[in-house]
C-alpha cells in the first residue's frame, strides 16, 4: 500500500509522528537514506517530502550500523541533514526533537547527528538563536534550567516564549520550568554586581526581561513573591535607579499594591530602601545638572570642578542635597517640576518623570522637588528671592497629596496657595528641620551616627538629641578609660 502524503497534516509534525509510527515499513514505499542524501546533494532539501524528514532521522541509527567502518561516511551524511534543516522546517522539527528527547528523555538517537549538530548552528544567520537555545535545553540533565536563563536574557524570552519555542521547535518534549523565576531571579542578582559598569541600554535591557518574567508568573505568592525578594535582599539598594523599569514595577505591584504581604519584614524594609534611595538619586542628579551640568557633544556631563562660587544661592543648594542624603532611603515618592527652560537639560536623564511647572505672577522660575515621607509631605523650592528660597511642610493630608502628586500642571502660585509651613534655609535649618522631622516620626536612613551637615561637614547624630554640636561627639559614644595613679 502507498502512503497517501495528501492526507498528512502537513502543519503538525506530531498528527505526522503518530500516523509514521502506526504504519509498518512493509505497508508502506519508505525511501530510503541515500536517495534522501542524493535528493539534498541535487539542491531538493526544501522539497523533502514528510515522510523523507521523518525516516531519515528514525532510521539513521541503522543506516549508521551499515557504515560501522565507514566514519567519514556516517559523519558527512549527518553534516548533510543538518545543513539542509536550515532550509527544511520539518527536517528541522525532526532533527531538534530527536536530539532534545536524547538528552532529556534518553531515547534513541544517532551518535553521528549528535556529534555534527555544530553544522547546524553554524549554518544558522548570526541572529538566529534557535541551536543555542536547542543546546541550552539539552544541558538540563547536567546543569538545571540556569543557561536557559541566561540565554533567555540574552533574547529577551520569559517562560512564555520558552514554551512556545518548545512546542514549535520540538512537538511533545515537556520541560519543567516551575523554578523559572526563581533561577531569574538569581541570575538577575549576579548580574546586578556589573550594572555599574554596563551601559544605560543594556541595564535597561536587563530591567525589561525582569519585568516580564516577573509578569509571567502566576504563582505569586510562592514564586513570583520569593524572586522579588532574592533580588531585594542581594541587589544593593544603590544599585536599583539602574534598572528603571524593575523599580517601577515594584512600586505599582508591591509598594503601592497589596502583594507586599506576601514578604518578609526584612523584604519589606528593603523594599522601602530601594525606592527611597532610586527617589532620592533624582534628587541629587537634579541639584549636581544645576550646579555641575554641562554639555559635550550634546550629551550632559556632570563636571564637579566647573561650580562653586555662583553665589550663596548655589551653596544653599549643596547644602539641601546634603541634607537631604541623610534620608535617602525614606523617599516613598517624588514629584520633581521643572521649568520650560530646563526641559532639554534635564527631562531625559532622571528616572522619574518631570512635570513642566508654570511661573508664579512675579515671574519667578524655579525647579521644585515634591517629597513624600507618608507623614509628611516636603516642598523643596530650588531659587527664590530674597530668602534664599523655601521649603514647606504639609501634613499627611489626602487631598494635598492627590493635588501635589496627581494634577497634570500645576504652577509656583498653586503649591503655595496650598498653604504648609513655611521653612527658609537660615541660620541652623538643619538642626531645625531635623526636629521637625523627627516629630513626624521621620528619621535618618538606619543606624547613622555622622549627619552630613554641610560642605562634607558631619557632625554626631542620635535619635533622641538629634545633630549634636561637634564638642559633644565626646557624649555621642561616650568611652570611659581609667588610668592607675603612680605609685608614691
């Protein structure tokens, strides 16, 4: 009996396994390898027929065993197949999904295709990760799912995409993927220890496949919730404004959403340093373009020799950022406004985003910087006149938070108008402001004992007497040392 090949479902290499497997040789016209061989050799691989991919990966084992002496024979045939799958689907299907079920399933598969599978992802355009991808999988058995991960990074593949390159690529291989994110997130952990030294694109890059990972997972409580708390506990907080997409996702998921329960405390307590400290970053690159900014070949640069004597205006400044770099880790939220003039400086080179702040009826321009503390919420007014500019104090009001945090513009006039508590930078503002603070149960990032004053200028901390004066950093720790009188 002839096979009809019209009555194969040419789309499903599977429906084509099964109906191959319940047909004997004896019942059917099998081709046999050399005139397959002869048929690539003449330039037809693109016209193999089903059955012709099939039988030729099914039958090589024997077709081998034939050729035990003949090595080169073996070896070159194998060479032969694989290059000619990169212009044959099915071959290809055939071909990946013995090889995977080899290592993964030990099933039977010819030692001379195993050994030549270097042709095929040679053969491959450089931009074709298919055999990487392939020899990752097969590496399973040895090394667990981590260079799936890594070479998911690479193309940008959650478990989403594994999957379905698995299905197309292989039909019935089942690969377990249940620790997916767990391996990503350990993997996103290492990674983080170069983010410093990478660029902006890759970081970025790294930050977008985290995310989606992330959001690929179903399991949240047990899963999802134990990667993001790998990666808070072993990425350094003053690492996190380098993956800025990440950071965003962990403040609409776990900061502002409800999936924060499912961490630890210690997860919680990290979590609220991180974002405090990539809020607080904006802040400060903000006060360095104002004073240090600078542009080369049109791209900013942060100059620190160009300052510092602009005026008192500019110390005032370095001395809020200073200030400021005390509480870096409490910055629940910000809001930086800046002028029009300032948007091609400054707009592209912040985490966060900027809103364009309309000028007061005086004409004043200025950058503001909105903190929030959850207790309180801080007005910072960049330039002023006559004091210096101000800062304003507002209780945890909901309907000021939503205006501050949430009107699409705003101007200098509006954000007074909300009326606070007003603060100047005079005199010792500092201490001042420090106390204030600490009313509102706001402190220091944990276990500082040096308050960065002013100019570099730190002075002996504690939380209940607040920023001591420098002659009594003797009381600060104080150290009892007795000495023996000399005999007499």
């Amino acid at each position: 009996m002839n096979l009809r090949l019209q009555l194969i479902p040419q789309s499903s290499p599977v429906e084509l396994s099964k109906l191959a497997d319940n047909l004997s040789p004896s019942s059917q016209n099998i081709p046999r390898i050399d005139q397959i061989l002869e048929k690539i050799n003449n330039g037809q691989a693109s016209s193999l027929s089903p059955v012709d991919c099939f039988w030729c990966v099914r039958d090589k084992i024997a077709w081998d065993n034939q050729r035990s002496p003949q090595e080169a024979t073996k070896l070159s045939s194998s060479q032969q197949l694989w290059i000619a799958a990169t212009q044959n689907k099915l071959l290809k299907y055939y071909l990946l999904r013995g090889y995977l079920r080899f290592y993964l399933e030990n099933q039977p598969f010819a030692s001379s295709l195993k050994q030549t599978f270097y042709n095929f992802k040679n053969a491959l355009p450089k931009n074709d990760s298919t055999a990487v991808l392939i020899e990752a999988l097969s590496l399973i058995p040895i090394q667990g799912i981590y260079p799936i991960v890594y070479n998911s990074a690479q193309v940008q593949w959650g478990k989403q995409e594994i999957s379905e390159f698995i299905l197309e690529h292989t039909g019935l291989v089942v690969i377990d993927l249940s620790q997916f994110i767990i391996e990503v997130a350990s993997f996103f952990s290492i990674e983080s220890q170069n983010a410093r030294i990478k660029s902006d694109s890759d970081n970025t890059s790294m930050s977008r496949w985290l995310v989606k990972c992330l959001n690929q997972e179903t399991d949240i409580i047990s899963k999802q919730s134990k990667a993001v708390e790998t990666i808070l506990n072993e990425v350094r907080k003053e690492d996190g404004g380098q993956y800025p997409e990440f950071v965003e996702w962990l403040k609409q998921n776990y900061q502002k959403g409800d999936r924060v329960k499912h961490l630890s405390e210690k997860a919680r307590h990290k979590l609220r340093d991180w974002v405090g400290a990539v809020n607080f970053a904006d802040f400060e690159k903000l006060v360095d373009i104002i004073l240090y900014g600078e542009f080369a070949d049109g791209k900013l640069v942060i100059n620190t020799n160009k300052f510092i004597s602009k005026g008192n205006s500019n110390r005032k400044l370095k001395s809020r950022k200073d200030f400021w770099s005390n509480y870096s880790d409490r910055f629940e939220d910000i809001r930086i406004f800046i002028p029009e003039l300032s948007r091609e400086k400054i707009s592209n080179v912040l985490y966060n985003g900027v809103t364009i702040i309309q000028p007061d009826e005086t004409g004043l321009i200025t950058e503001i910087c909105i903190f929030d503390f959850n207790k309180l919420i801080v007005a910072e007014f960049f330039r002023g006149k006559g004091k210096d500019s101000e800062m304003r104090l507002f209780r945890d009001e909901e309907r000021t938070r939503q205006i501050l945090f949430n009107s699409p513009t705003l101007s200098v006039k509006d954000i007074r108008d909300l009326g606070g508590e007003e603060k100047y930078h005079t005199g010792d503002w500092q201490k001042e402001c420090e106390r204030v603070l600490a009313e509102y149960g706001i402190y220091p990032n944990d276990d500082l004992n040096e308050f960065t004053f002013s100019g570099g200028d730190k002075r002996p901390y504690n939380r209940d007497n607040g920023i001591l004066s420098k002659a009594t950093k003797a009381f600060a720790n104080p150290k009892v040392i007795l000495k023996k009188s000399p005999n007499k």
